[in-house]
C-alpha cells in the first residue's frame, strides 16, 4: 500500500480488502449483529448523521438536529434509570463491523427515540446536565456514541492482528465463536470494556461519575461488569490483554495471555473520533415485521 492515506479508517479497510483478496477469502455476509439486535431495528432506515462534522463538545452544540430535538425534550417519556437503554442489550445502539457485507453503513447506529430518553433522563437527573436541555442532548450522544467507539477500536485491533499475521477472519471468527456466545452474560468481557471505556473518559462525556457508575452498575450481565475493569488503568488494560487474546486464539478462554493490550486504542474519545471519523447512522422508525 501506498503512503497516500485516505484516513485511518479507509486504510485499515482498504488493507483488510486487499488480505483477504491475496488469500483468496471472501468477507462474510452472514452478519451476526443482525441476530443480536432484533431486526425491526437492525434493517430499519437510517440516515448518516455529523459526516465531516469533527464531534466534540461544542460542535455537537451546532448540529441543527440536536437544537430541533431540545424542542422535545420536555415532553421526552423520562426513565427512571438507564436500565431499558443499554446499547446491544436494548437495541439502542450498535456498532457494525466492517468485516462484514454490505458494508455501506458500516459503523455507530443509534436510535433516536432511545437517545432522547437518556437525555431526558440526564435532564432529569444527571448532576452534570440537570435542567440544563442542549447539554443534556449532548451528553447523551456521547454516552450511547462513546460506548460504540470502543467496539471499534476493538474491530482495528483485530484487524492489525490479521495484517501482521497475514491471516483473515481473526474477527470473524472471534465475533461468532466468542463474542456471540458470550452476549448477554458475564463472560462478555468486551461489552464490560466498552463500558469502562465509557466509565474512563466520563468527564470527557460531561457526564458525572459517580451518576454514571451507578447507573452502569444497574445495567445487565456483561454491561454491569466495568467495575471489574476499573478503578485505576492497570485493571483497564488487564481486561483489554484478556479481550485480546480471546481475539488473537478465537477462544473464551486461552491458554496464553500475550502482553498485546496497547493494540487497542484507548485514547480520548473526541481524540478518538478526530482520527478514526467512524460513520454515525440514526434510526428514527423501526422496520415494520411482516
Ligand atoms: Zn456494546
């Protein structure tokens, strides 16, 4: 490949095309987020949603959408507590691979409706936002946007992996036979990760820690986990050394812990996205089932 970068992202993309064509792979379009998430929303419309918008704090303050949504807010159901809005598990939010085919809205998927409950509920509630509506709406993109993030970072680490190694469907083979099993229970070590990655960077989110923890503690099996990673960024690196090598031998539980942990790219999230600029996809409706 040439130095000639279309942007982190592309490239990774572009080299991931280019192993799999030299090994004579196909990617895969059996994509098992589709079974993760429940179809209605998984193939609901959606529309890409900040593109060439750099996403931070006072930026997302610009965004027409977010001002037309305020306008909601108060009429907005407010939950007592985020549990009911936990990414995957509530199917407010997902991140789509792009190991996978089609790739065309490849990247974070969010819900509307589900973005507005956590605003209404951070209005509400969260010391941080409390009665304050644009940062509510703020805070509550970052919360369900940042979470995704890490999903990502994980899919490049996987992807570095399958570069150096010369060796396709290291994720693939990861997503189906690790993560897949292992949603929705304890041993689901990287919704826990992406959740202490959220927990991590909070102030970064605006978001007030200990709301936060408390609120994630309430959160499902796998989700309410992050307190097992974190606490100081040994135990957070720890947890990204087990991920990793559940990547790297395709296997829940390896026999090896390889110190590989700086693969995953856990620097701020407004850092994170400027270099990364993964897609962002809002669903407003869910897909009729027939
Ligand atoms: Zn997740």
């Amino acid at each position: 490949m040439s130095l000639n970068s279309k942007g982190i992202s592309m490239d990774i993309i572009d080299a991931v095309n280019l192993l799999y064509t030299r090994s004579s792979q196909n990617l895969s379009s059996n994509n098992p987020v589709s079974e993760l998430v429940t179809p209605e929303w998984h193939y609901s419309d959606s529309f890409q949603i900040l593109d060439n918008t750099q996403i931070n704090w006072d930026n997302l303050g610009e965004f027409d959408l977010i001002k037309t949504m305020i306008d909601s807010l108060e009429k907005a159901t407010q939950p007592d507590t985020i549990v009911g809005t936990e990414f995957e598990r509530s199917f407010c939010s997902w991140y789509q691979p792009y190991h996978y085919l089609p790739r065309q809205k490849w990247g974070v998927h969010l819900r509307y409706d589900s973005w507005m409950r956590v605003a209404a509920l951070f209005y509400h509630s969260c010391p941080s936002t409390v009665g304050r509506k644009l940062d509510s709406m703020k805070s509550a993109f970052l919360y369900l946007y940042v979470h995704e993030l890490f999903h990502n970072s994980v899919e490049n680490a996987a992807s570095v992996m399958e570069l150096l190694l010369g060796k396709s469907h290291i994720y693939t083979k990861y997503y189906s036979d690790v993560y897949s099993n292992a949603f929705n229970s304890s041993k689901c070590i990287e919704e826990a990760l992406s959740n202490g990655y959220l927990f991590f960077w909070a102030e970064e989110c605006h978001i007030d820690r200990d709301f936060l923890k408390d609120e994630l503690l309430k959160q499902g099996p796998g989700y309410h986990d992050f307190i097992q990673y974190s606490g100081g960024s040994s135990n957070f690196s720890k947890g990204n050394r087990i991920l990793l090598c559940q990547i790297r031998y395709g296997n829940l539980n390896p026999t090896t812990y390889d110190p590989i942990e700086q693969l995953i790219d856990i620097s701020d999230p407004i850092r994170y996205s400027s270099v990364y600029n993964v897609p962002v996809w809002l669903h407003r409706k869910p897909k009729p089932v027939h």
